[in-house]
C-alpha cells in the first residue's frame, strides 16, 4: 500500500487558512443568526448622535455662563475615543479620559476657591418652590442642606504628598453629559470642559457617551454607563490610567443627572465592587419620572420622558420607577450633591423631594439652589465648581 504523501508546509498553511475560513464563516452565521432573531442589528454603529446640532450641549444659550466660565488648564491630558464596551446591539461605546498631568499637582483656581454663599434651613417639603431659595448673588450658590460639609478646598501643598517612587492612586469620576437622553456627546465643548475641569481638580475624569434616543430606551443608557465604570474598575484599566479603583465617583447634567442618580442608586451593598460609585454629584437631573414626579412638570419634559422610557403614557408606564433614583434609594446608597435653579426647566420639587428622603434615610448629602433658570452645566460657575469638587473630595478621600 503506497504510504499518504504528508502535506508540503505551503500545503499545510494553505490547509489552515481554509480552516480559519470556515471558523470565522461560523462565527458570523451565529452572530448573523442570534441577532436576527433577537432582532438586534448586527452591524456596528457608532452611539454618537450625526449632526452637529445634535452632539451640541443641553446648554442652548450662547452667553457665556457656567462651564464656560472655566479656562482649561495645560496641566491636564485629554484621550480621546477609548472603546470601553460593545453592546450586543452593535452599539460601540467610547469614552474620553482627562488626567492631571501629574497627581495633584494641577489644581485650577476652581479647586481651592472658597464661594461666597448664603447658608440657611430649607424646608424639603414645602410645596412652594420660591420657599426653597434664600437670598444670594445671582451667580453663586444660594442655599445648602445636609450633613456634608460645604468646604470646597482641596488638600494644601497636595502634590508634596506625592510619593516619587510610587504615584499616589487618584480618584476617578465618570462624567455624563445631558441632552433629552436624545442628543449630546462627550466630545461637545461644553461637556470637555466639564472633563478638564474634573482633572484640574484632582480627579482622573471620564467622560462618557451611551445610546441615546430613538436608538435605544431605557435601561440601555444606565446599562452602557454601568459597563463603563466596570471597564474603569477593571485592575489593567484602572492601573493604565492611575485610579483607585476604590474611589469613583458620578457627575451628570440634566439627563445625565438622571443617569448618575440611578447609577448610585441601582444595585445594593459594598461601593466599591462591580459598578457601584461612592459618590454621586448631579446639576438638575430628573431623578422622578414616575406620573407622579411629573404631575407639576411642563408637557416638554413629560414627552421627552415617556420618549426616553419608551411609553406610550407617563401614567401606565412600569418603566417608571426603575428610572428613577428616587424610588431606588436604600441605606447602602453614596452621599449625593444636588444642584439646581429656582425656576428652571426640572421643577426644583425633584430635587427638595429627593432631598427629603436621602434625609430620612441617613445618607450624606448636599443641596445647593441658585436663583434664576439657567439649567444643567449652565450653573456650573466658579462658585459652584467649587462647591462640587469640595464635595467629591471629601466623599472619595486624597
């Protein structure tokens, strides 16, 4: 019997490749298969919104007011178009990270400046929204309540503490930018100054894009930003970028107020495992979207919300309450700061009402309400920059 001629090495790669083929073919009749019949789409597509007018800021004015009062530092990194997750949809999630160029060493004037502000006791259950502001100059900061402390300094002579040999771990704050849970993007110029605001201040800042509106509804934006802070725990990543996985905290304007109240309320237990933060900082977030929560709200902000949560009705809507924190709340919550206006487009009873139960049940918080109607990153001024990153590092520490 004539012995099987073996295959020349040209034969075998040949062989190889075709069997890689065919793997991969398999491969992506499966994933071609399983998407189509749970009828996601299989191609890959980018979360940003097309158009600039929609990656545009929710802050529609053209003045100069709030983030845009804060001059960007040459001490702080930005990288931009990090992918931190696939979802199954083919949504690519990206994000941008801003970084201090060394640990804290790059404070702006905003993290060591000490407002001007009006301290008093406000009623968080009185009905009447002009019986929540107390008297105070138009740009800063009107009034606080709450057991954490106001101190919006950062640690003097920080970066002496910097060990050579082996750089401190920084904090780290997810950062999520607002629009309707429609528009907006992490790269717009208002929202990457909120990034490198955040690092000027100390904190390693992520600032993150998620599946917006009428691509996806709810609970695809709270699971994106979920995977992100995953992605941010994850020792390689967290190791890459220099944080303490232990310490990460959430800031978010107007929808993303939203998302970062529910990211610090959804899930139970330890702060510091799998996508808990420790500390939660949100400008004029709806963190109420059940019927009841919008019974005072404007008709806009009712459609955007029943658009978001993907309901015919505000008023037979189960989607409801797992969107809003404040149906959300338990003891093992992270502190939270809330800002907003007196008379702007979120009624400010969200947020005396929030108020009111992190009271009841014990967890830190502060809340500051300006005069006026500016809206979101729109009352992020000196005054009130200060006020948050004071917060943010008494809750996740230095």
């Amino acid at each position: 019997m004539t012995p099987a001629r073996r295959p020349t090495r040209a034969g075998r790669r040949r062989l190889q490749r075709t069997r890689g083929s065919l793997a991969l073919a398999a491969a992506a009749l499966a994933i071609v298969t399983t998407g189509l019949v749970a009828g996601f789409r299989v191609d890959l597509y980018d979360v940003a919104p097309p158009g600039a007018e929609n990656q545009g800021s929710e802050l529609v004015t053209t003045e100069v007011v709030g983030i845009r009062t804060f001059t960007p530092s040459d001490a702080v990194t930005v990288t931009t178009d990090i992918v931190y997750g696939i979802q199954p949809d083919g949504a690519v999630l990206t994000l941008d990270v801003c970084s201090p160029m060394a640990p804290h060493s790059a404070t702006s004037p905003d993290a060591t400046a000490t407002p001007t502000v009006d301290v008093g006791d406000l009623d968080v259950g009185d009905s009447d929204p002009d019986e929540a502001v107390l008297p105070g100059p138009a740009t800063s900061t009107g009034t606080e309540t709450g057991s954490a402390p106001a101190n919006a300094a950062a640690p003097p002579n920080a970066a002496a503490s910097v060990n050579a040999q082996a750089p401190e771990l920084l904090p780290a704050v997810i950062s999520v930018h607002g629009g309707s849970w429609a528009r907006g993007d992490k790269g717009n110029s208002d929202w990457r100054l909120v990034c490198q605001w955040l690092a000027s201040a100390g904190f390693v800042a992520y600032s993150v894009n998620y599946r917006l509106v009428p691509d996806a509804v709810f609970p695809a934006a709270i699971d994106d930003l979920q995977l992100a802070v995953e992605w941010m725990r994850d020792p390689n990543n967290a190791k890459k970028y220099g944080i303490d996985p232990d310490r990460i905290g959430a800031f978010g304007g107007s929808a993303g107020g939203n998302l970062v109240a529910l990211l610090g309320t959804r899930g139970q237990g330890a702060l510091t495992t799998h996508s808990r933060v420790a500390a939660v900082a949100e400008l004029s977030g709806p963190v109420d979207l059940r019927a009841t929560g919008l019974v005072n709200a404007t008709d806009g902000l009712t459609r955007i919300s029943r658009a978001y949560l993907g309901c015919a009705s505000i008023n037979r809507c189960a989607q409801s309450v797992e969107a809003s924190a404040s149906s959300r709340l338990d003891h093992s919550d992270p502190p939270v700061f809330i800002g907003t206006s007196s008379d702007e487009f979120i009624p400010v009873r969200q947020s005396t009402d929030f108020t009111a139960q992190l009271e009841r049940l014990g967890i830190r918080h502060e809340l500051v309400v300006v005069p006026g109607n500016l809206h979101s990153i729109g009352i992020l001024d000196e005054a009130m920059r200060a006020r948050v990153a004071g917060f943010l590092h008494t809750e996740l520490g230095w």
